[in-house]
C-alpha cells in the first residue's frame, strides 16, 4: 500500500488503525464525536505545515501540506494539498489533493475525494455521505485498475478523514486526563475503520521553531507495523491548548527514520493562538 506520511502524519491521524481491544477505557465514544459542533474555526482559515524527514544526523526538509476552508451556503470546503519539494522528487514524489464538503455547524460531511499520485501509485476516491440514512456511497479507482463502487452503511454518523481532523479540533480536552483515550470511526476508500487517541496531558511551554513558545497539550494516535512504521508505535501531536486548538507540531517513528511537521504560518484563524513568547 501507498506510502502515507504525507496522509498520515499531518491529517492528525494515524494510518488506519484497528482497536485490538475494544473495551479498552474511552473517555469520548464515536457518538460524542458526532455530537460536537463547530466553535474553532471559521472560512478564510489557512495553515501551512512543513514536513521534514530525518534521517541519521540529516533533517530534510521534504514538503508542505496547506488546508483551507472556504465557504459555499450552509457548508464549508475543506481542502487539503500535501506536495513534496523538487529537491525531494528524486527520492519520492508526492501530491495529494483532499477534500471535504461539510456541513457549517455539525462538520459531518455530504461529499469527500481523494486524488493522490505518491510515488507512481494513484488514487482516485469520492464518497457521498446520506448522514440521516447512514449509508456511504464510494467510488475507488486504483491506478489502472477498473473502478470500485460499493455501499457501506453506519449506525450514528461518518467522517471522512478530512472532515474528522475539523471535527477533532473542536473536542473539550478541559475533562480529560492523561491516558484517556478517545474513539473515533472514519471512512476511507472502501473501508471503515475505528480509531483512537491517547491524551498526554499539557506542554506548558512548546517551542515552535520560527513561530515562538505556546502552551499546548499533547495526543498519541497508534501507528500500525507495515512500510512506514517498524512497529506499533505512538507519535506525538502537540494542538495549541486555547480555543482554536490548532496542531503545531507532529513527531512520529518511521520504519527508517522520523517525520516531523511544524506550522509555518496561519491565516485568518477565528481565535489567536495562546503564544507566550518569541
């Protein structure tokens, strides 16, 4: 399967993963998740991240990710774009195209897509979400391969995993404590999966480099063992702690390597980010 740090790491996601033990102690379920409404964000919104890959002694950097949110009547179009630089092409190319059409106050998309070329190997998914009647409807095509469609039905709602990176950001972390875990279901190509994350607790003092120190909390979604990840291992989200919530920087193990993501820049953010120092 395609290589996903680009998805992965800066989407506030891990790569799919499966509970091993579903009765595991959650502190939100995916009905919570369902539940919450928008107040940390709003349209004009933009965050660029920079993507750095280590190796050894060696940092490179390797590419961007920017979202955005724009506007269109009572919904928001989320957009993700993930390109690696030139520099890095010889090694492996990647662009990336995500996006999600969400409704304004309950972010649960109505449409979703998924253009991706990472290395050769393409991905062409579109999804259409009848929330109230809990079907998904997917198109997949593979490369060259003949396209997919299929149907798959849910209980309470569903995300694409676009949509859920908003909606996440809009989770009450006041009541949590740390190892609580937080439940979560998505869709993606022809599958749905359940995930989690882990609450680390607060980092009072994060130093972001070229943005300043912020006082933020910390999450650890699971990776999975496979061709980027060498076990199963946790990376490190650090989310700005204030009320726009936004991912500032992001660690995680590769199977050679590390990746890490910092914000570059922000635009037009609802709420300013809790910035102590330069």
């Amino acid at each position: 399967m395609m290589v996903k740090f680009l998805i992965s790491v800066l989407l506030v996601l891990s790569v799919p993963y499966k509970h091993k033990d579903m009765n595991v102690p959650e502190k939100y379920s995916n009905e919570d998740i369902c539940r919450l409404t928008n107040t940390t964000f709003k349209a004009g919104e933009k965050l660029t991240y920079k993507i750095y890959y280590n190796w050894g002694l060696l940092w490179m950097p390797a590419g961007n990710v920017t979202f955005t949110v724009k506007e269109k009547g009572d919904q928001y179009i989320l957009k993700a774009v993930g390109k690696t630089y030139n520099t890095y092409n010889w090694f492996y190319e990647v662009e990336d195209y995500f996006y999600s059409h969400v409704d304004k106050v309950n972010l649960l998309p109505s449409y979703a897509k998924r253009d991706i070329d990472e290395g050769g190997f393409k991905i062409l998914n579109e999804i259409n979400f009848d929330q109230k009647a809990g079907k998904a409807f997917s198109y997949l095509k593979v490369n060259k391969k003949e396209p997919q469609t299929l149907k798959k039905e849910f209980e309470t709602c569903m995300m694409d995993i676009l949509s859920l990176v908003y909606k996440l950001r809009n989770l009450d972390t006041k009541s949590l404590k740390i190892k609580d875990k937080v439940v979560f279901s998505m869709m993606l190509d022809d599958e749905i999966y359940d995930l989690n994350f882990e609450y680390l607790g607060k980092d009072s003092a994060k130093k972001i480099n070229g943005m300043g120190v912020f006082k933020t909390f910390k999450i650890s979604p699971a990776v999975i063992k496979g061709r980027v990840f060498d076990q199963e291992e946790r990376m490190t989200i650090w989310i700005s702690d204030d009320n726009a919530k936004v991912p500032l920087s992001i660690e995680s193990p590769l199977a050679i390597g590390t990746v890490k993501v910092i914000l570059q820049k922000h635009e037009n953010l609802l709420y300013p980010l809790n910035k102590i120092s330069d």
